[in-house]
C-alpha cells in the first residue's frame, strides 16, 4: 500500500503552500516532517535525496520529487487537475505561470527589511487590482463559466483561489469590483477537503517575530 505523501520543509507557507492547497484540493492526506535548523537541511543534502541541494522536496510515489512546478504539476496529472487535452493544459500553465509571480512576491514579503516592506506591499497590492485580478475576472467574464478552463476544477483555479486568500490577508477589500473572482474563491473554499484544510489553525503561518524571520532566512538563503 502507497503511503501518504510526505513534505519536508520548514514550518512556514512558503513554496510548499501551494503544493499543500493542491493535494487538498485533490483530497489527498500527507504528512509533513520540518526543518528547524540548518542541520536538518544539511542532513537531507548530505543523505543524496535533494537534486538540487534545495527544498521543497515530497516523497510521493516512491520518488523524492524537487522543484515546487515540477511537484505542483505531477500532483495536477495525477489528480485530473490539468484539463483534457494539450490546448487546456497550456491555458493551466499560462494562467499558473502568472499567479506565481505574483505569489514570489507574496512569499518574499515577510522577509523584506523593515524598512522596504510598506514599499513593496504597495507594490504588490497595485499589481493584484491593476495587472492579475482584472486579467483573470476577464476571463471568467469571456466565457460565463464557472473555472477558468474547459469549465472543471483545475491547479489554475486552485492557484487563483490561493492568491486571492493571501492577497486579502494584506487588504481585507481588495477583491471589491471583482465578484467573479469572489465566487471562485467560495467555490473552491467548498470542496469538502478544502473545508477541512482552511480550518483555523490548519494553515501554516510564516514566523512572525524577528528572531524566526531571521532563522528561516539563514536556513533558506532569502
């Protein structure tokens, strides 16, 4: 019998969460082991089992997989997360390719120095009203249908949800003039195993205070 899948990685959001999101969305259980210190990064290094000497890393069908896109797009085909043919697949792929630029600079913010972070929450507030969120409520608009592609859940959609919860963590209004977007985020916020994923308390939080920012960022290398 396969096991769970289980992610290493530290006790944060970061490039994991999205990999999290995924397999609840897909409605697959896994098991997390974190790294606390440099010595547990340096222990996976030195076992071989990191191809690129980086996390996040999931073992997941008898493979130890790296590169959060090559994860995140393994787990989309095996859970018909990835459309239906070649042409969906490179909508998937356009639409995910541009919300992780946006995430980047989601994941990067809460190591920023103090005195760089107004500006760069400025920044990225401005991209999601003015350049991601309209492009995507476009897309809805075009077609009348209830996911971005093909009109069935997939990793696209997931993403899309993902960045709108964190985006609002940051501004609590900025989904105003965007309805479409605010009924994908209750659509998939419905799915049974996402019901049960976004419990308080389920969601790992990046560290709060300066002593743990500073730790993740000498085990990571932000």
């Amino acid at each position: 019998m396969v096991g769970k899948p289980l992610l290493h990685y530290f006790n944060g959001r970061g490039r994991m969460e999205s990999i999290r999101w995924l397999l609840a969305a897909a409605g697959v259980e896994f098991e997390e082991k974190f790294m606390h210190t440099n010595e547990d990064l340096e222990k996976l290094r030195s076992d071989g089992v990191l191809m690129f000497q980086q996390v996040p890393m999931v073992e997941m069908d008898g493979m130890k997989l790296v590169q959060t896109r090559a994860i995140l797009n393994y787990i989309a085909s095996k859970y018909d997360l990835y459309g239906k043919d070649m042409k969906e697949r490179a909508l998937i792929d356009m639409y995910s390719e541009g919300l992780a630029d946006l995430n980047e600079m989601f994941i990067n913010y809460p190591y920023y120095p103090s005195e760089q972070k107004e500006e760069n929450l400025a920044l990225m507030k401005e991209k999601a009203r003015n350049r991601y969120f309209p492009a995507f409520e476009k897309v809805f608009k075009s077609h009348g249908q209830e996911y971005l592609v093909g009109n069935r859940l997939s990793k696209a959609d997931i993403h899309l949800a993902e960045m709108v919860y964190n985006m609002e963590e940051l501004d609590s209004n900025i989904l105003a003039g965007f309805p479409l977007l605010q009924a994908l985020k209750t659509r998939v916020s419905d799915l049974p195993t996402m019901k049960k994923f976004l419990q308080p308390g389920s969601q790992r939080k990046p560290p709060e205070d300066e002593e743990n920012v500073l730790k993740v960022k000498k085990i990571f290398n932000f």
